[in-house]
C-alpha cells in the first residue's frame, strides 16, 4: 500500500462480533502527513 490523500478512510474501531467492527472515525482526504 501506499500514502493516498485523494481518499478518506475509515479508522477500524472494536469489534461487535466475528463479522463486523465498530467505527472509530472517519478520516476525510488527509494530507502527506497523515495519510
């Protein structure tokens, strides 16, 4: 993988079940840094 600011992206949060995880937040279009 690489760093991408174009996207944002979703932080995993703690699991519900074997299937599903909470979402922590949701990171819109970061910068260089970040990303």
């Amino acid at each position: 993988t690489h760093a991408e600011t174009g996207f944002g992206y979703i932080e995993k949060g703690p699991a519900l079940n074997a299937d599903a995880c909470q979402v922590a937040r949701f990171v819109e279009k970061p910068d260089a840094i970040t990303a």
